[in-house]
C-alpha cells in the first residue's frame, strides 16, 4: 500500500502529465508550433518526466479533451512498464549522449582547429 503523500505525489505528477500532454497534442498536431513544441518538452525534461510516457498520451489514439480516458491510458502504461534508469537531459531537451571515440578539437593560438586523438 502506498503512503497518503507518495500517492499525492502520483496524482501530482499525472495531473502534469495529462497537462503536458494536452498541450503537446495542441501544439505538436493541431498548430504545428515548433517553438512551442520544443519549450514543452523541455518543460518535460526539467520535471524528469520520462518522454515515453508523454508519447503514449501523444499517439495512443486517444481524444485530447477526453480526461477520464487519457488518465486509464496513462495508468495502463504505467501498470505495463518496466522501470528504466533516469535519462539526463540536456539544455535543448534531448537525451545527453556520451561521446568515447577519443577524438578531440583542440585551439592553439596562431595555428587554427587542430584534430587530435586522445
């Protein structure tokens, strides 16, 4: 059983999601606004809301204004999921992604962009 504050925590956070989502639908399929887009899903990412979860809302086929479906769908997905470990995010909103190839650019003063290998 979970404790009063994690389950108003949950209800808090799904209050967000179904809002974000809302919004996405507006802006993503019905305006197309592109900066709008971006800044939501930054928004997404600065509240470590998993993107997957928002993409379900997004095209599971679902009427936007229909609340009461949209919270069944969220919570089937959340019922369905397996947990995965937290993505960092960075500023643009997107996935950080690690880069080992060991190459690097390096600047010397006089002698312009140097590649090197590390």
């Amino acid at each position: 059983m979970t404790t009063p504050s994690s389950s108003c925590a949950a209800r808090t956070q799904q209050a967000l999601v179904l809002l974000l989502s809302q919004q996405l639908m507006d802006a993503q399929l019905v305006r197309a606004d592109r900066p709008g887009s971006n800044r939501l899903w930054q928004e997404v990412g600065a509240l470590e809301i998993e993107p997957e979860r928002i993409e379900n809302l997004l095209y599971c086929g679902l009427d936007g204004s229909d609340r009461q479906a949209l919270i069944a769908e969220d919570n089937a997905w959340l019922s369905r999921r397996t947990p995965q470990p937290r993505r960092q995010w960075n500023v643009w909103g997107r996935r950080r992604q690690s880069c080992r190839s060991g190459i690097g650019i390096s600047t010397a003063a006089g002698s312009g962009a140097q590649l090197s290998t590390r």
